[in-house]
C-alpha cells in the first residue's frame, strides 16, 4: 500500500506574503518561514528513520486524554528496553471495549509522544502479518500524516487565549491527494481503536501527531535559526505574551498569515455586478469550483439547493467566509453579507462600483476574486497625464550613444529632449484647462463622449499638478528604452518624435554574424535567426529570454552562442548554467554532440568540485541554492537558467539564490514564460534586465492588476512592447516555422537514476551476475533475460521491479522527466502518445500523470477487445480533452492511425529501431499535417545509454532492419556484460 500525494507548490504558497506583519518590520518573518518549508523539503525525508522492531500481538488504544493503553505488555517492555528505558511502567486495569464488550484489561498508559516516536520511525507501511489491527492502523497513521509533512501540505496559524498565544500547525487540504489520504486513514479507523470520540477523537489524534513531529523536527534543526528573531514564534511549542508595547501580536501575526492561503482555494467567490439602472447596481456573489468550472450563486449553497461534487455545503460555507472576511477587512460593505438575515445581495450607485474598481482592486487580486462588470461599464478608462518628446538636435548623437552603450549611468532627459504635456483620455489628448473644466466636482464614475471616465477627486488632484509642474527623474539607458517601448514613463503616457523611433529601429536590428566555424551541425533557419538575435542583444548589453516552444531547439541556440563567444575570446571566465536534475543530462550531451570544443564541468554529487577551468560549468537550482556563498565568489562571463520558470516566485530562497549571482551576460530559457501569474514574467525580467520592468509593487500596479483582474487589452499590448526586443517565442504552430522544421524531429531526453534506483540497480546487477557466472547455455540465458528485465523495470520505475513502495514519480528520472515533458504538451493544447513495452508500467503513468497532472490517460493494451480498442482510437482521435493516451508497445506498435497526436514519447527504448519506427509512425503517417516531436528517454549511466549507443553505430551499416539487442547481449562474455550494465558516473 502506498500514499500518494503531489508536492505542495511551495513558490504560490508565499507569492503574496509580505516580508513582516504590521507592526514587527524588524523580524525577518518571511525569510524564516520561507527557510523552515526549506528544510522540511531538503531534510525531512529520512529525519526520523529508525530500526523499531514491529511489536507482535499488541494492542494500543487511544484514551480519551490522548494518552495510549498498550496491551499486552511483553513485547513493549523488550522494545523500551532496547531503547535503554530504566523507567518500569506500572500496570493498570482498563475497561475497554472490544466488539461490543466491555473488557477489563491489564496494561500500561503510555503519553502519546512515546508511541508517536516508535510510529515516526517506520518509512513505509509494514503491512506486519503478526500485527495487531491497532498496531496495522497506527503504523498506516504514521506514515500518512509524515507523507503529508514531507510533501508540504501544512501551514502555520495563530491559536490565542485572552493573554497568550501561539504557533500551530495544520494540514493545507486544498489538494486532493492529501484530502482522499486524510479520508482514507480516517475510514480505516479499527472499531475499538478510539475509546471516546467526543472527547479526544480522530482529529485531535491528528492535530496532535502532525504537531509532534513538526516540532520535533524543528528542535533537531534549531541550531539552523540561532540569530532568528522571527524563527522563534514558528519552532518552538510554546505561548507567547499577546500583548507587547499596545501592539496585538496575535492579530497581527493571523492577519499576515492569512495572505499565504488567500487566493489559492479551489473554491472561490466571484463578485458579479448587475445593472438596475443608470446608477443603480448591484453585487452578487457566486462561488465557483476551479477545476470543475461548476458555478452557483451563493444564497443557493446556504440553501442547500444546489451542492459542488465533493465537497458538503458546510464546507463550501466556511471556505467562502473565510475569504469573503479577508476582503472585508478593506470593504467593510461586505459585512452585511454575514448578518444573521444573509441578504445575498448589496445595491449600490456608480461611484461605490468605483471602490471596488479602483480602491480595493489590490486585495481582490490577492484573494484570486474575479469582478464581472456590467456591460458599458467593463472597459472603464482613466484619465492619464501625457509627454511628447521631442529630441533636440544637438544632442542626436549623443542620445544614440546612450541607447548602444553598456553603461547603466543615469542621464537628465531634460538636456536631451524638450517635452509638451497633456492630459489623455482614451486617444483624445486635452490641454489642462481643457481637462479642469470637464472634471470640476467630479467624483467616482463620469461619462466622456462613449466612454465610463474613472475620476478620484484626490488623484485627479495630483493628476492636474502632474501636468503642471512635471518632474521628470533622470533615466538610465533600461529605463529609457521602458518608456520607449511601452509609450510609458514615470506615469505619464509616453509619445516621441520620428528621430527617436528611428534610433529605437537601429537598437532593435539584427546583425548577420555567421554560426560558429567548429558547431558540429546544421542550425535550421529559424534557430539560426535565433542565434543572431542572441548574439546581437547580448553585444549590445541586453540580458534575453529564449522562450521557444518545446522542441524548437532552445539549447542548441544557446550552445551555438556560446561556442560563438568561446571562438572569438570573449568568454574569459566561464559559463553557469542552472537548470532541473532533470535536464543536467541532456546538457552534457547536447554540448558533447553538437560543441565537443567547449570543455564542460557537471557541478553536482556529494564530491562535487568547482572546475572553474572549465568553459561551461553545470548545475541544477537545488546545488545553487545549498552552494550559493562558494558559487557567487566566482567571476561568470555569463549564466543561463533553464526551465526559467524555477524562477518564477521572487520571494523563494532558490529565486533569490539565482539573483545574486553576478555575471556579464543573463539568459533564461523557458517553453513558458507565464503559467499562472503576470509577476512570475517580472521575476525572469528581474534576472534578466533588473530594473527594466521596475519594482514588482510597480509593475502590479501599472501591469498585472488592469491586465488580469480588469482585462485591459491597452495594458496587455504596453507590455507586449516593452518585452518583445528581449524575448523570442516562436510556436511550432508558426508559418515561418513549420517550413523550416523536418516532418519528424527525433529527441533524446536524457535522464538519471534517482537514489532509489541506482541502489537498487547495483544490488539487482551484483546478485544477478552472481547467478550469471554460475551457469552456462540455455540457462545461462535465461538469466540473462532476467536481469535485462529487471534493470530496463527499475530505469522504469521501481515500483514496477518491487511491486509495492512509492510509487510517486519523485523516485523515477524518467517518470519525473515524463511529467515535465507531459505538462508542457497540455499546456500547448497537443496530443501525446506514451509508449511502453510493459503493461504494469502503463498502469503506473496513469497514476502518475493523474496525482501530478489531473489527467485520466486513455491506456491502449493488449488485453482490450477489438470494440474497447475502437472506442480508444475514436475518442482520441475526436475527442478534444483526450490528450494522452498511453500503449503497451506491442499492442499500439502497429496497425493503428493515432494522426490526432503531435507527440510521440517512447518511455523505455525496444532496442530495435525497426520497432521503435513502427509505434512512432502512428501518427507519423499519411493524414498528418502537422510535425511530430518523438521524445526517446534514456537513463544516463546505465545500459540504456550504452545500447542506444551500440544501436546507432550498427545504424549505419544496414539500417539495423533486424538487430535484436537482446540476443546478441546473450552471447557475450561475463567481463562483456557486467560491462555494459554497470552503472557510470
């Protein structure tokens, strides 16, 4: 039996978080935080593992003090014992009940931390034959709740009495793998287990469990938060004074707590405004499920009329309180949604739908509250202030000198430009008297020719003040081109003359500089357009996103630009590259194929050394983060981040980590730029032009808030022009770049061995060979069979050599980088097929792809009958949400039209690429008008690697029509075969 429960999304848990509560600005209370979650996710894992014997034949019953009877005794004294225990406990007589009858029985009362100590130090679930149903439940108790911990999904909060509080922590249940094992060990619960539910029941056990071993831990790491002021609220299980100097520290600490899960429930309230009248309106609340898209108004889920597929009313009840009592806080009108009578409904004239608009748009972000606005009203504008500037001639050359520099020195626009200033409404621009004149006495909503004018009396103020005494700060050479390019400076609309759209068009050109001589390989034309744009940017001072879409050749773009700089004696220090676990294999690799001139170094492992003779320099964001003293002492000519979107959250120690690196030149690669948030764009900006986006409460201000919460389309396009010079994205969808691509473009996906299954790889192989050595012929063979069995199912997975453990993909290279590869596949709305030689190991990604993706993948198998296996292939083919479907390699390998697909991934290889043709060409057949990425994963270190290597050298002798991988490996010698299966570095 296993749990299986998705990491919790630690980077959206504190997106919001400030750095302190109100009132405590001194604490550093993010930080510690942030670094507790941190060490639960480096530390955790084997913190409490142990070598308890399982106790036989004895019972534990929960009291209602929370303690535990224990009996019989025998086997629990021998355990204390070998705990070196001297303290004897005394028996006692209890009357418990067992089936229905009352029993007296004799035994020891045990404190819960006792019990809860010998449970935390089972890693698995025993399943123990001679274990008693108590004894069974505790063990699958134990483990659950340390999964839940392990995986992250628990969250601090504030417990408080009139004097005194303190911290506490619960499990965050807005998952629904932690909510079906929360179900699942609740259901199990043996009937004479609990001997008083009201009084100390399943979930108090539960609080009290999922406490005792946070705390605990956190005292082992205490040492890791001895100068931490904050840390001391969060680790210890101790009250504090509520009340210090008149400030409420308790309210104040809840109230900042909450911003970690606000906004991030799958049930949510959205505002709704209707139209009465010309100035009468009013808001509704309805309350929606994410996931499912259900949606009902809020009086019928108090009704109980209307009810959300799993979930009871009472629930939804409770988690649409919470968030509505957060936005109360700032508008206080909602409170009368809570009074006893429960309206349901607020009316309200044009200027209180201003203040939802305008003044309490922040925190509706924050807490993920959509607003649908009546129509008429949807588009509101603002009035903005506006510059025309004008370069003066004179000063020409010297503004073309600012722009093409790599200096980062400020310059006074007033020497360089003269300006002119108005006052913009929509595209009408009108003097200040102009404006003064049709805004006098205004307030809230007003209506300009066809057009919903938002007016605030004290802004309008300064707005006019703006215009009459303009301020404009000096600009470095980023900030200048901001304005240019998103017409938008210092808040005022920015427009500017001919001359300086004409030196902007220069800064913007390509130059034509030739791939580099010794890149062993053809760039196609569009990453070879890729690589002059690389190359231009960067000469010119630029940092840059490479942001094509997967498949395209990103690395090889990268590659060729640092082979380009390597060639031409610019690189005089060396390159970092950061990137997941994941893909450290495929850039070894990829430079190995395509640049064996540029001399790389893997930082990564326990023995892990800085090779800074090395051109390229490799690792992975978790090595960063732990190593980042050692690695920001070095001098780096560049640094490129892959899979950017790591970045993503500024406030992460792992963000953070990546941004103190200094280096000459900064790009990030990413298939996508945005997932879920407009800031998580700002964060890559952040590394790789600081400042050119602002600060992130700056670009919130002017980006993120008009364009998600009010659907802003003038916004949307400021941003897309002020990004396009630094980001390339290209689709395979493009025209310009479907007919550079081949129909069929082949990619190896290197991966490697989790500990897990590199130990367990090595004990097969020893045990195996052991065997092997011993025989001769026809079993000798046989043996042989068995062992290329067994290491193909545990590069697999190794639940599906072991058939029980984890069966999480954490354990799994492979199944770790087939749920990366997968989720990019479904974000760019493609079709994907997954095959696999073995029809367990298809069970296996179905479950995985379910816990991490939400996907139910169609699984076409041998087993199905002809009418199941139409059913399968019609459905793909036609049916839009069917976007995976998964075969055994011998039932889909041939026979069948899959044309619907655009992807093909071969999850383990068949050694026969006769074979490995024949399940590809599902798709890639006639009836295809689109190209096909084929994805071929290989374990790096591990015969997987050296086959495919024996493979592709007999390719070129006869195409390898009829090689058969397996036979020929039969027939070598012992030495020959541990060979090629022993595992390399």
């Amino acid at each position: 039996m296993s749990v299986n429960i998705k990491k919790n999304n630690i980077d959206e848990l504190f997106l919001n978080l400030t750095e302190n509560p109100v009132g405590m600005e001194n604490k550093d209370f993010r930080l510690q935080l942030s670094t507790i979650y941190q060490l639960f996710e480096d530390e955790f894992e084997d913190a409490f593992v142990g070598k308890n014997t399982p106790l036989r034949n004895t019972n534990m019953y929960l009291l209602e003090n929370g303690d535990f009877f224990v009996t019989p005794t025998n086997n629990f004294d021998f355990y204390a014992k070998s705990k070196g225990s001297l303290f004897r406990f005394r028996s006692e007589i209890k009357e418990i009940d067992v089936d229905g009858n009352k029993q007296d029985m004799i035994g020891y009362v045990i404190k819960q931390d006792i019990i809860f100590d010998y449970f935390a130090s089972f890693n698995e679930i025993l399943n123990f034959e001679d274990g008693t149903p108590t004894f069974n439940y505790l063990n699958r108790f134990a483990y659950t709740v340390m999964k839940i911990v392990e995986k992250l999904h628990f969250i601090p909060v504030v417990k408080q009495t009139e004097n005194l509080f303190q911290i506490k922590y619960e499990i965050y249940k807005n998952s629904k793998d932690v909510t079906n094992a929360i179900n699942s060990i609740k259901s199990a619960i043996p009937a004479d287990f609990i001997t008083n539910e009201d009084k100390y029941g399943f979930n108090k056990l539960l609080a009290s469990f999922l406490n005792y071993i946070i705390f605990k831990f956190l005292h082992i790491k205490a040492t890791k938060f001895k100068d931490a002021k904050a840390a001391v609220y969060f680790i210890k299980d101790a009250s504090n004074k509520r009340f210090f100097r008149g400030n409420d520290l308790a309210l104040a600490i809840s109230e900042w707590l909450d911003e970690i899960y606000i906004g991030k429930y799958n049930i949510l309230p959205e505002f709704e405004i209707l139209k009465l009248t010309d100035d009468e309106y009013q808001l509704k609340i309805n309350v929606k499920n994410i996931h499912t898209g259900e949606k009902h108004r809020i009086e019928d889920i108090y009704a109980e009329t209307v009810h959300f597929e799993n979930y009871t009313n009472q629930e939804i009840v409770d988690l649409i309180e919470k968030q509505l009592t957060y936005v109360a806080r700032y508008y206080p009108e909602l409170e009368e949604f809570f009074d006893e009578d429960h309206q349901f409904e607020l009316n309200m004239n044009l200027n209180e739908v201003y203040k939802i608009i305008a003044q309490i748009s922040y925190y509706l972000q924050k807490a993920s509250i959509d607003v649908i606005l009546p129509e008429g009203i949807d588009n509101i504008i603002t009035p903005r202030a506006s510059i025309n500037a004008r370069v003066k001639a004179s000063r020409m050359s010297e503004l073309r000198d600012i722009i093409t520099s790599n200096g980062a020195s400020a310059t006074a626009l007033n020497d360089l430009f003269d300006f002119s200033y108005t006052i913009a409404i929509g595209d009408d621009k009108l003097s200040v008297e102009e404006y003064e004149a049709l805004t006098k006495d205004a307030q809230g909503l007003i209506k300009y020719k066809d057009h919903y004018v938002l007016i605030d009396k004290e802004e309008n103020a300064k707005l006019i003040e703006k215009v009459k005494n303009p301020k404009i700060t000096d600009k470095n050479k980023m900030e200048i081109l901001h304005a240019a390019l998103s017409s938008q400076m210092d808040d005022y609309d920015f427009d500017y003359d001919e001359a300086f759209a004409n030196i902007l068009k220069d800064l913007t050109k390509t130059e034509d500089v030739p791939p580099p001589e010794s890149l062993k390989g053809v760039l196609r034309p569009y990453q070879e357009r890729g690589f002059k744009w690389l190359h231009t940017n960067i000469k010119k001072g630029f940092g840059c996103c490479m942001a094509d879409d997967m498949g395209l050749g990103k690395t090889i773009q990268v590659i060729s630009f640092i082979l380009k700089q390597k060639e031409t004696g610019a690189l005089k220090q060396p390159a970092l590259v950061v990137c997941p676990t994941t893909l450290l294999g495929n850039w070894v690799k990829e430079i190995k194929h395509f640049a064996p001139a540029i001399k790389t170094s893997v930082y990564h492992g326990i023995e892990r050394q800085l090779d800074t003779k090395a051109d390229v320099i490799i690792t992975t964001y978790a090595i960063l983060r732990i190593d980042i003293e050692q690695i920001k002492k070095q001098k780096w000519s560049m640094m490129i981040i892959d899979e950017a979107q790591n970045i993503k959250n500024p406030d992460t120690s792992q963000t953070q980590a990546v941004k103190q690196i200094k280096a000459d030149t900064k790009i990030a690669m990413t298939g996508t730029p945005v997932e879920n948030k407009l800031t998580e764009l700002w964060s890559i900006f952040d590394f790789i032009n600081r400042g050119y986006l602002g600060s992130i409460r700056d670009f919130q201000k002017s980006y993120a808030i008009p364009i998600e919460k009010f659907k802003q389309s003038n916004r949307a396009e400021k941003l897309r022009l002020a990004i396009s010079p630094f980001i390339l994205r290209r689709l395979k969808t493009d025209k310009s770049i479907i007919s550079d691509l081949p129909d069929k473009v082949v990619l190896n996906e290197y991966c490697y061995l989790t500990k897990t299954q590199a130990a367990l790889y090595q004990s097969v192989l020893d045990n195996l060979m052991s065997d092997i050595s011993k025989l001769n012929g026809i079993n000798r063979r046989g043996m042989i069979f068995k062992l290329i069995t067994a290491l193909k199912q545990i590069c697999n997975h190794p639940y599906q050599y072991l058939k029980s453990g984890d069966i999480s993909k954490d354990v799994s290279g492979k199944a770790e980088q087939l749920v990366s590869i997968t989720k990019q596949i479904l974000e760019n709305d493609e079709k994907t097929l997954i095959f696999t030689q073995y029809k367990e190991m298809g069970n296996i990604l179905s479950t995985i792809l379910n816990d991490e993706l939400g996907v139910n993948p169609l699984f076409f198998h041998g087993s199905l009958n002809r009418t199941q296996r139409e059913d399968l292939i019609k459905d793909f083919q036609e049916n839009k949400d069917s976007n995976v479907m998964i075969l055994s390699l011998k039932a889909g390998g041939t026979g069948l039209n899959l044309t619907a697909a655009t992807n093909v991934i071969h999850y383990d290889l068949w050694w026969n690429p006769a074979v490995e043709d024949q399940a590809t060409d599902r798709t890639y057949r006639i009836g295809q008008d689109k190209n096909v990425m084929v994805h071929r994963f290989i374990t790096l270190g591990t015969f997987e690697e050296k086959i495919d290597e024996m493979i592709n050298n007999k390719k070129d002798l006869a195409n390898v029509a009829v090689f058969e991988g397996e036979k020929i490996i039969t027939e070598l010698s012992d030495e020959e075969i541990y060979k090629i299966f022993s595992l390399g570095v």
